[in-house]
C-alpha cells in the first residue's frame, strides 16, 4: 500500500522519526481506512486520550508540535556578508598592502597610514550602512510558526485541558469547535456536522464537511475524515486524534518544499555584481599599468606602489554600495507609503523591471465576499442587488423565489453577525461557510425571518457535504411529516430529482424542463457565478437514510452566486497592461469562474482566452510548456496545486521573463520564494506566504502592486542617474593623475585620501538626493527593460565619459596652469610647497564644484533642467551645498589643511573652478536640446 502523509508512518525509535506510529514492526494500516475504534487501537490511545505519562514519552520521542524557524542569517553573518562585496574585498586587500607599505617605508611616511586608515573606515561605513539597512528591513517579517494556534483543547487521561499548540503529540485526542484552528494533522473519530475550511492549504474558501467514517486512500487533503494543521473549523464540532505533528503534517511539507527553493537573484544584484567585478578588474589593472610606468623612473617600490593604490582608490567609487543602499531604503519607504512593505531592498528594482505577474484569484484580486447576484426560480431568472454580508438590498419576494430561498436558508450552518457597532468600522461577517452566508444574506433581502422558519421547522438529523457527493442535506420536522432539505452542485442534484416545482405547480422533471435547468446552470456559471442547485422532499419519518432524503427530490430552482473583484483592481490591470506587463490568473478554481473573474477585471478581453487546468499541465513535458508561454494569448491556469504554480513561474524565468507572484496561503509559498518577486497579502495572507515573499501588500490591494512597479521602474532610472554621476567624479580623478604620469611630474595632483573625501564626503549625499527624484511623468508608458539589458548601457557609458572627460579637461588643466604658472621646475616640487598644496586644493575643489553641476544635469535624461526647475530638488541642493562646505573647511581649516595636505583659495580661484564647473553643465544641456532636436525631426518624419 503506497503510504501518503494523512497515513501513520512506520516508527523509528527517535525525536526525528514521523509522528503517528506506534510501537512494533511493520507497516500501519491508513488511519483514513479504519473504523474509529480501529484508529484509536492503531495509535495507541483511547477515546479518554493520553495518560499524563504517555505524553510526555511522545514529546520526547517526536519533538514539539512546531515548524523549524524562518531560515535567517545569523546576525554575525549577515554583517561579514557586507564584506564579502567586490568593492569591499579590493579596498580591504588595498588597506592591507597600503598598511604593509607602511611598515616597509624607512622612515615611515605618515600619509601612507592616514591612507591605509582611511580606507579601512571607508569599509567599515559602508558595510554598517548596508547592514543596519538589511537588517531592518528583515526584521519586519513575522516568524512562521505564529501560523500554528498557540492553544488548543486535548483529553489527557479522561479530562478535559487546554495546552500550549505545541505539547500536542500523535495520539492526543483533539476537541473541536465552530471557529477553532487545527493544530496538528488529525483523524476524526466523531464529527457533529463538522465542516473546515481548507483555504490556506488549498487557496480556496469553501467549506468541507468532515466524517468519521472510512474512506478510500487517494490524496490527502482529498481524505474527508481527515483535518489538517493550519486550517479553519467553520461549522460543527466533534473529536479527533492527532496522527501527524510539526513538519511532518500537510502543512510542513509546504513549508518544506517552500524552503528548499532558492532565493532568485534579483536583476539589480546580478547587474551590480557584474558591475563591480569589471570596475575592480580596471582598477587593478590600471593600478598595475601606474606601478609599471612610474617604477622605471627612478621612484623608489613603496611610493611608487603607495601613487598605484591611489590611482586604483581613484577607480573605486567607495560610496557606491552605501548610497545603492540607501538609495533602495528610500525606494522602501516610498513603498510602504503606498502599503507596499518590501523585506529585501533589491526586491525594489525588480518590480521595476517585471515583465510577468502570476496572481492568484481568491483573496487578491476578489473581495472573499461571496454575494448571491441571481436566483433562478419558476423559470425564470431573477436579480439581486446589494454587495457583501449587510442584508441590505432587494429580491424578488415571488412565491417560488421564497420557497426556494426558505430551502437553501434550512439548509445551512452559518450565522449572520451583525456589527457590534454599526455607526463605527465594524461590518456585517459570517460565521461559518461564506456560502452559506450568502445564502442568509439573499433571504434576508428576500424578507425571509429565517429564525421564525427554523422554530417552525427544526432540524432533526443532518447529512453534510463532502466533496463526493458534493451535496448537504437537512431533515426538518414539518408539521406532522418531515421534509429533506438539499443544497449542492447542479449536476449531482438534478441526477437525483424526479419532479419541478414552479409557480407553486408540481409536476414531473421532463427532459425539457432538465435541459432548461442545465442551460440556467451553464449560463450563470459562464457569468463567473458559483452555482448551487435547491431541492427538497417530503418524508415520512425523522431517520431517513442518505440515499432515501437524497433521491426522489423535487427541484426548486438553482442560485448563482460572486466573489466581486475587489474595485480598485481593474484600473491597476490596465496600468500594468499599458507598462507592457503581463498578466496571468493562476488559480485552484473552476475555469469557467477564473475566466469570468479575469474579465470582470480586465486580464482577459479577447474572446477566447487560452484556458489550461493543472490536469493538463501534468501531461506537458517542459518543451510544450515553454511553447504555450511563449505564445501571446491571454492565459488562465486554473485547478492548479503548489507544485504546478513553481512550474510555471520556472518556466516564465527559462524564456527570460522577470516574474512576480501574488499568493494569501501557504500553497502559495513555494512559487512566491522562487518568483524574482513574491508578493504576499499582509491582512488576509498567511505567516508562510509573506515568510516566502520579497514584499507584502499591507492592504491586500491588487493595485498596490501597479504602484509599487512604478516606483521600482523609478528607482531603476535614479540608480543609473547617480550611477552617471558618481563614476564622472572617478574620470575626473583619474584624468589629472594620469596626465601627471605621462607629463613626468613626480607628485601626483590629488591625494587618495582627497579622493576618499569626494567620493564619501561631497558626492554621497547628491548621489542620495538623486535616488529621491520622484518618477518621471511616463514611467508607466514604457515597455519592461529586457532582463539582460545592462546597467552600463551603451548611453551610460557615454554620458559618464562625456560628463567625466570634461570635468578632467577642466581640473587638468587648472593643475599644470597654476604649477607652470609658478615658474618651478617639476623637479623642485615637493608635498611641502605651497604652489603645489594650491594646485591640488584647486584640484578637489575644482572636481566637487563641477560634481554639484554634473548632479543638476543627469536630473533629467532629456528634458531641459531649466523646464524641469533648478530648485524643484531643494534636497539635491542642499547636498551640494554641504560638498561645497567641506571643500571649504578642507581649504580654510588648520587641522584639516594638516590632513589633507591643502591650502586656503582666494576668491579668484573659487571664481575661476565654479565657471569652469558649469562647463558640463552647459554642455549636457546643448546635447539634450541636440537629442530634444533628433527626436522631433523623427517623429514629424514619421508623419
């Protein structure tokens, strides 16, 4: 016999072993396949529970009932991860030599240690800000096991006790309750009209009546005696023993199978990591080709060596990772403003870069407010206003539209609860099956007093649904005779009905009249209704069996039935359709309901949308798989499991596609770990979706996501902006040195420590301000970026030159123009003149001045700065001051000067450096107004 998890495995003696066995050899028979009596022998325990002491053996034995927690970094190596950064691992291995150069020096020079110091601190800054960024951000998730109920009700030894979730062991006798959570995998051994929601291990809502009779062995969430952790009582009580705890119940195989996905890579991440590793490799050649031309020279190995550091350190943009990190903290906030809370901050610009979104339907992009919209009785269809559980709005009271409607309301097992507070936030909410709250709702509106009916006729026996049958029966005493009540599926009841009764006539069930029926069915369910036959029967007696108050029933009409899209998602479909990203239903329900849902909400538009089940899915090897992808219809995959949701979210990231993953339970899990981007729901999401998912939706709100991508594809345009900005600053310091090598002058013009002061001190903040820039006007209009496109485009690459390359001209020349102008020979130069101190104070300050005008001019990639306003960033300003400020100090300060090596500028020079820092500036705009120019002579050729 093939052993599923709903079946007691073999023991094996220890902690780790599976819950549920007993002990001797030998395989156990299924739980599921035994009497009560037998499962109760098969597990060792009795209807009075476990003994005090057999407890606790079993807890020993089996561990406590709970999932291991979420995989999270230590803290220790979530900080030494911010080390292992390329650029972090080039600058240590810089410090190190730099420190080493110093102790070989003879003297020692204390500028090599000030550099090798500062290096080091460069580091260490940068990995704090990136760790406290981090591990804030990780510390807004919620531990997966606050899922499992923290108390549940056990017989132990014949009395009745409420224990901690997680004391639970196989065999313990569980009591259960309308409103309870399970707590561990368990077999029914009594069930009074016990019915459980299984939404967050199936992702649909519907209620299913539960047994303690044997079934057949199948799947196990298929096995209707069985109840399962993490899932909800909605109706009914009863008794059942646990056979299956911790992760070895239904729920951590989920968890298991979500944990053994990987973490996808975000495109950020890659493009960044191949990024820093071409930037490091010029680095440290350029830094190699320095040693090699100024060794020959006559300069001695550690000054030469200590000038390579510098031009290497020159290469490096050192405040890169820190404003990256920070530039995507800002992103977060955005974010979370929009009720967008993103646990991983490179989960940012992948939103921006989605090309893909599977969303589920249930919960994410309807309202779970199941609301009866029409009842066909008579034959004749009648409609219904009104939206949710408040009994407000209207149907027809017509003679056959109330009997049918008195039926159904019979045949039910909810309770409406009014608001506590009807003048506060409270709402109308059901408790029990939403279904059948639905059904309440309509004959209130139908002015049904349900109550004054149940008193008239009350319920002596009941026959719940299962999913076999997939009908629910109630007998009711009605006068001197007794009448079955049956709701269920059109196709099974009307198989079991002999006679019609419309307009208060009964008569026989002729073949017109079933074919009229069947139509009714079909055209309410091609509506995206959840269709549900009425029928009844008149007996004789108050014990009838199931197949006597279940066959010769009269049918009274049928009722269809809507969970709404939630009214904010239709605006969010056609945004998403318009940024070019496509959409695709993903979902455990019928096809005929997904596809209408993804009408009503605009997913779907063309007349026959592709429409595969998880059935279909099964028989596809990859390479049909990769083919229905890739063609361009519009796709609803519906009847789908866990597994077939992985699948295809691998499949969409083989054809290259970046795919993000909306999901509330923990079926979804596993495709939202494995997504580039999973998207939990914060209110109605379970613990292990948002544990899975890279960002969570506060408000459950579908066009929350649209926002998000919005402010992602923004946060993608403002990194390369700053990009563009920080590496000109690097051509700028790179330029002078290098004209210095080549020209013989045997210092170099800025230091690597003035170097570390630009690229920390003056250019981080502009570059943060950057990282604010709100999103441009058209973000939305445009296509997803390919997932290879890179981050160094071809259009970046030449802004940086072109930007960089005149900021060097312009600082070069200001170098050699105020040492020639000394009339000093190059040879006569040395740290202490104070011409020279001048020249490379003009030479910092000539590089963060042109650096505030270079940040104003990659604000915009085409517009004019001056239509877009030079003071509508007052925090890019503002920054720019600060950078001027500390070049001051730099220049002006005693102390700082003794640092630095500088010297205080006269009025003139600051004159001289701020006209020939607008030079890029004024530069950029002409080659805006160029491009502004091209593009307009296109688009008037094209027409």
């Amino acid at each position: 016999m093939m052993r599923t998890s709903a079946d007691p495995p073999e023991p094996d003696g220890g902690k780790g072993g599976d819950a549920g066995a007993t002990s001797g050899s030998g395989p156990l028979p299924a739980v599921r396949e035994l009497v009560p009596g037998d499962v109760l022998t098969a597990l060792d325990t009795s209807r009075r529970g476990l003994s005090a002491a057999q407890a606790r053996a079993r807890l020993e034995q089996y561990g406590a009932n709970e999932l291991p927690p979420g995989a999270h970094r230590a803290v220790w190596r979530q900080l030494m991860a911010q080390f292992t950064d390329l650029f972090a691992v080039v600058l240590i291995a810089a410090s190190g030599i730099t420190f080493l150069a110093y102790g070989l020096e003879d003297p020692h020079d204390v500028g090599t240690l000030e550099l090798a110091v500062a290096i080091l601190c460069v580091v260490i800054l940068n990995a704090a800000i990136g760790f406290a960024q981090e591990y804030s951000a990780e510390r807004t998730a919620q531990a997966l096991e606050a899922m499992v109920p923290h108390t549940c009700r056990v017989l132990r030894g014949g009395e009745r006790l409420e224990l901690p979730a997680r004391e639970l062991v196989p065999g313990d006798m569980v009591m259960l309750e309308a409103g309870d959570a399970v707590s561990a995998d368990c077999r029914m051994v009594e069930a009074h009209e016990l019915a459980v929601n299984n939404a967050p291990l199936t992702g649909e809502s519907n209620a299913v009546g539960r047994t303690s009779d044997p079934v057949a062995a199948g799947s196990p969430l298929d096995a209707r005696n069985c109840v399962f952790m993490g899932t909800d009582v909605v109706a009914g009580s009863g008794r059942a023993v646990v056979f299956a705890t911790g992760e070895r119940t239904e729920f951590g195989r989920i968890y298991r199978l979500a944990a053994a996905a990987p973490r996808q890579k975000t495109p950020l991440q890659m493009q960044v990591a191949s990024m820093a590793r071409r930037v490091a490799g010029a680095a440290l050649a350029i830094g190699a080709l320095m040693f090699a031309v100024r060794l020959p020279t006559g300069e001695s190995v550690v000054p030469s060596f200590v000038f390579a550091l510098g031009v290497m350190v020159a290469l490096v943009p050192e405040g890169l990772p820190a404003t990256l990190s920070v530039s995507l903290a800002i992103g977060v906030r955005r974010m979370a403003r929009r009720h967008a809370l993103i646990k991983q901050l490179l989960a940012v610009e992948a939103l921006g870069s989605t090309t893909v979104v599977c969303t589920d339907k249930t919960g994410t992009l309807t309202q779970a407010e199941m609301t009866v919209t029409q009842v066909w009785a008579g034959g004749t269809s009648h409609p219904v206003s009104g939206v949710g559980y408040a009994p407000d709005g209207r149907v027809a009271e017509a003679a056959p539209v109330r009997e049918l409607l008195r039926v159904a309301g019979l045949c039910c097992n909810a309770r409406l609860v009014p608001p506590a507070d009807p003048e506060g936030r409270e709402h109308w909410r059901v408790l029990g099956d939403t279904t059948e709250g639905a059904l309440l709702v309509v004959a209130a509106k139908a002015a049904l007093d349900l109550g004054v009916e149940e008193t008239a006729a009350p319920r002596v026996t009941e026959f719940p649904f299962d999913s076999t049958r997939k009908l629910m029966t109630t007998v009711h005493k009605n006068g001197p005779r007794y009448q079955a009540c049956v709701k269920g599926a059109p196709v099974e009841l009307l198989e079991r009905c002999t006679e019609v009764e419309w307009d208060g006539r009964r008569g026989p069930l002729t073949e017109r009249e079933r074919v009229a029926a069947v139509r009714a069915s079909d055209a309410l369910a091609s509506q995206g209704l959840r269709v549900l036959a009425v029928a009844r029967r008149e007996l004789d007696g108050p014990r009838p069996t199931q197949d006597e108050a279940e066959s010769g029933l009269t049918l009274l009409g049928l009722v269809g039935m809507l969970d709404p899209p939630r009214p904010e998602v239709t605006d969010a479909v056609a945004g998403c359709r318009r940024a070019g990203i496509r959409i695709v239903m993903v979902t455990g329900d019928h096809p005929l309901t997904g596809e209408a849902v993804a009408r009503r909400v605009g997913i779907v538009r063309r007349p026959e949308p592709l429409v595969v089940t998880g059935a279909q899915l099964d028989t596809m090897d990859d390479e049909t798989l990769d083919a229905l992808l890739t063609e361009p219809s519009e796709l609803l995959l519906c009847r789908v499991s866990p597994e077939h949701k992985m699948r295809v979210v691998t499949a969409f990231q083989r054809r290259g596609e970046v795919v993000a993953v909306t999901g509330d339970g923990a079926n979804d899990a596993p495709a939202l770990k494995h997504a580039d981007i999973g998207v939990a729901m914060g209110a109605s999401g379970t613990d292990v979706a948002r544990e899975a998912a890279s960002m969570v939706l506060l408000d459950d709100s579908f066009a929350s996501i649209a926002a998000a991508v919005r402010l992602g594809r923004a946060v993608y345009q403002n990194i390369r902006k700053f990009l563009v900005y920080v590496f000109s600053s690097n051509i700028g310091e790179l330029g002078p040195i290098l004209a210095a090598t080549f020209a013989g002058f045997p210092l170099v013009p800025i230091s690597a420590v003035q170097i570390l002061a630009i690229d920390l001190g003056s250019d981080v903040m502009p570059a943060l301000a950057l990282g604010a820039e709100p999103p441009e006007p058209d973000v939305m209009n445009r296509p997803p970026r390919a997932r290879r496109e890179r981050l160094f485009s071809a259009a970046v690459v030449g802004r940086i030159l072109f930007l960089g390359g005149i900021q060097a001209l312009c600082v070069t020349g200001v170098f050699f123009w105020h040492v020639g102008s000394s009339g000093i020979p190059f040879d006569d130069f040395t740290e202490d003149t104070l011409v020279y101190q001048e020249a490379i104070t003009m030479v910092q300050a000539g590089i963060v001045l042109s650096q505030f005008f270079i940040a104003l001019a990659v604000r915009t990639d085409r517009q004019s700065i001056l239509k877009v306003g030079l003071l509508s960033n007052p925090a890019l300003l503002a920054a720019g001051g600060f950078g001027v400020a500390l070049m001051a100090a730099i220049s002006y300060v005693p102390a700082l000067q003794a640092v630095f090596n500088t010297a205080p500028l006269d009025p003139a020079d600051w004159a001289v450096l701020t006209g020939l820092g607008t030079l890029p500036l004024i530069a950029d705009e002409v080659r805006k107004a160029w491009l502004r120019r091209r593009a307009d002579h296109r688009e008037g050729a094209a027409r």
